[in-house]
C-alpha cells in the first residue's frame, strides 16, 4: 500500500482500482501498546479491523518499504500534505464532499452530517485532525527556515513575559481586595454560604502565593543544580494549590452539614445587610469575571491556572449570594444547601486538578495524534537520508512533552554527516511548542532488542 502510515491512528486511501468494499491489512507490531482496533475507509463502507498481534524477539521498525530491486528504500511521505489533502477530499462521499468550502476545507462540522454512521463520523474527523496537524507541521518548517530572532522579535518576547508577571500580579491584589470585601459581608450578613464564599477568597490568596513563588522558581534555575530546568515546580505548585481547594471544599462541606443536622437557622437580615451583601458580592463577582477574561488568553499554565480560580470564583459567588438571599427569604436551610453544592463543586474541581496534573508527572504516553505530527516531522526532516523511522515515543514529564526519536541511517554515512542530520531534527523538534526536550538516536541497523528496558530499573522488594 503506496500510503503514508504513521504511528497508530493510521491515514490510509485506498486506491480507486480495489475492487473489495474492505481494505485488508496485517499490522504486527512489537512492544507498543496500540489500540485493538481502527477504522479502515474504502469506496463502498467502513469496517473495523482488529489489530493481530505479534511479539518477536527482535524490534520491527515503525514505518518501512521495500521494492523489487533493493532490500529496503527510504520512507516516503506521500509526496506532501498537498497530495494527500486532495487525495483525501477527493475520496470523500458525496455527501460529504458537496459540503466543504474549497477556500477552508476544514471548516465543516462532520458530526452534523446526515447518512454517516457514527463510526464513519468518527474516521473523518481523526483524518480531518490528522491532516490539519501536517500543515501545521509545515507551516511552522516553513516559518522556522526563515525565522531569525531579531530585535524586534525580542521586544515582543519580553512583552508577553510582562504581560504574564502583570496577570499574575493583578490577581493577587484583587485576591487581597476582594477578602477584604468579603470577611466584611460574612461579618454582616451571618450566612454559611457567603463564609464559604470568603474562605475560598482566602485560599485564593494562599493559592495565589503558592503560584506566585512557583513562577519565580522558575525564572531562577541553575543549571548545575537543575541541569534541565525547572519545569516540573509548576505542576507541583498546581497540585498544592488544588489539593488545599479541594480540602477547604470539604471542611465547608461538615461545617454546613453541621448545621443542616443540628437545624440551627441563622437569623434574618435587615433590608441594609441585603443591600451590603448584594453589593460586595456582585462587585467580585463583575471583577473575577474580569479577571478571567483577561487570564483565560494566556499561553503560560500558571496564568491559565488563575484564570480557572477566577471563573470558579464566579460561580461560587453567584451561587453563594443566591443561596444567602433565598435562605434569608424563604428557607433557612437553603443557605447551608448552598454551602453544600459549593463544597462538592469545589471538591470535584480541584481533585481533577489534581489527578490531571499529577498523571502529567508520571511519564504518561501523548495521545497518537501528537505522535503522528511528530513522525510526521522527523519524515518531513530527514526525507534525503533516514532509510527507517524505527521508533516515536513521547511522554509526559511536566506540562511539556519528551521525545524519544530511533532512526536508521546508512551504515557508510560519514560520521559528521549523520551527526548534523540528528542534531539538525532534535533542534527542530525541541521548536515544536508542545515539546520541552528531544533525544535523537542514529543507528544503522534496526533489527535488535530495545536499548532500554523498564523492569530493569524496578527495586527488587516491589
């Protein structure tokens, strides 16, 4: 099959001359994990074709080919993503085809199409993803070739820095101002539900502090101490600030249960406590709302991780004085509900906080569309001298990913010549944005055991 193939999830069109309604293919793979079934496109329908398995002794390269005259032959990408985006589009039903807009193909909501299964909906959406991602791969060679970080471009740099220290800075006073605002209300109001409020306003400056003293270790590293930066405090500082949300959550949670079970109502409010607590809560609200505007655009986790306390922030204000004013109206036993809605909000919140940045630390795998723009660049890269793209393994190691790249160069290939093909493809790599370090492995022969093995490293009493 004349198609390019890349790292699970595979892009196939099949020729216009099978006359089969499926495409039939053997995939054996050695020592990677793949998913136990894909969606495999032809002319007539879609079916679904389990994955044989097949465990060797010895590695099987990712992407190879052969022909008539030679043992093995360069990888070849499908001439471009040109190529393949008209080969792709040009294959798609009519049903489908008659829809997309030649001047932004990819601009078409696929699950909203009528006469697809759902599994056909699926197979067009990971192939529109897939190629969108090879332009992107392009387009950033392209823009990399010609980039040259001159002044101006520094300018704007350092632009976006402050711009960041500003989000962060601002947030902070508003965090003090708002406490301020709020320990007032509680003072006047008596409500469980505008105290929890208040005490999420206090964490938020705790947090807000926590995030704060993050971002400056970051800025300060030594390289001898910390050969490869300080990337990890990050994730680490997230998970203090969502682990001390999430148990604040649940001591707001027995406090209002507390008072459910001891049915104890707070007493009512005067028109001027109604008209106070309107007030300062409305007015954090409008500025967290604010707030969140300005830090949800932000490219730095640590702002973004503003900007999620601020929306959260909003709601919890909005449900607060709700819960406060109904309960002082109507029910009592309204306001401690709402104290209890707020917890187990902010329990569930921050506790997927949590678990999503902690499994960031434990070296999970990138999802297979990530490993295809990365096989995608190394192909795209290397074209003229890789004879085999033998391994593409990325993983997590903090918000950013680590790359491992295997490729096979010939064995008489000067010995300068292949050191400036890796290190040429693991600067390219280490540009990608999602990308925090490459390793580029050179060989000349793929058929061996794996250089590496995690059991080896396993403690003995485990």
């Amino acid at each position: 099959i004349n198609n390019f193939i890349s790292y699970n999830n595979l892009l196939i069109n099949p020729k216009n001359q099978l006359n089969s309604s499926y495409l039939p293919i053997k995939l054996v793979f050695v020592d990677n994990p793949l998913s136990s079934s894909l969606f495999i496109i032809s002319k007539q329908k879609i079916s679904s074709v389990y994955i044989e398995m097949e465990v060797n002794s010895t590695k099987t390269p990712l992407l190879w080919s052969k022909d008539h005259e030679a043992e093995i032959q360069k990888p070849k990408v499908a001439s471009n993503v040109s190529t393949m985006k008209s080969n792709f589009f040009t294959d798609l039903p009519h049903k489908l085809r008659s829809k997309i807009d030649p001047e932004d193909p990819y601009d078409i909501d696929i699950s909203k199409a009528v006469g697809l299964k759902k599994d056909e909906k699926d197979y067009y959406e990971r192939q529109l993803a897939t190629l969108k991602s090879f332009e992107e791969v392009e387009s950033f060679v392209a823009r990399s070739e010609k980039y040259v970080m001159d002044e101006q471009s520094q300018v704007e740099d350092q632009a976006e820095r402050a711009a960041q220290e500003r989000a962060m800075q601002i947030s902070n006073w508003a965090n003090i101002f708002l406490l301020a605002l709020k320990i007032y209300a509680t003072i006047k109001s008596g409500s469980i539900a505008v105290a929890a409020s208040t005490l999420d306003s206090l964490l938020d400056l705790m947090a807000g502090g926590i995030l704060w003293f993050t971002h400056l270790s970051m800025k300060n590293i030594n390289i001898y101490k910390y050969p490869i930066g300080k990337l990890r405090v990050q994730p680490v500082g997230i998970i203090i600030f969502a682990a001390v949300m999430a148990t604040l959550g649940f001591q707001v949670l027995l406090e209002a249960a507390e008072q459910l079970i001891k049915n104890e109502p707070s007493e009512k409010m005067s028109h001027d406590q109604l008209v106070w607590l309107c007030s300062i809560m409305l007015s954090a609200t409008v500025i967290k709302l604010v707030l969140w505007i300005y830090c949800r655009s932000s490219r730095n986790h640590i702002v973004r991780a503003y900007a999620k306390d601020h929306y959260f922030d909003v709601v919890t204000n909005v449900l607060g004085l709700v819960a406060a004013v109904l309960g002082n109206a109507f029910y009592w036993w309204i306001d401690p509900a709402g104290a209890i809605v707020l917890a187990i909000y902010t329990i569930i919140n921050w506790s997927g906080t949590v678990m999503e940045n902690a499994v960031s630390l434990i070296g999970q795998s990138a999802p297979p569309e990530v490993l295809q723009k990365l096989t995608y660049l190394v192909l795209r890269q290397g074209a003229d001298n890789i004879k085999r793209v033998d391994t593409v393994r990325a993983y997590t190691f903090g918000v950013l990913y680590f790359v491992e790249v295997d490729i096979e160069l010939p064995e008489d290939l000067p010995l300068k010549e292949a050191h400036a093909i890796g290190e040429s493809l693991q600067i390219k790599l280490e540009e990608l944005p999602e990308v925090e370090r490459a390793f580029v492995h050179l060989d000349f022969e793929c058929h061996h055991k794996p250089e590496h093995s995690i059991f080896s490293t396993i403690p003995n009493d485990l």
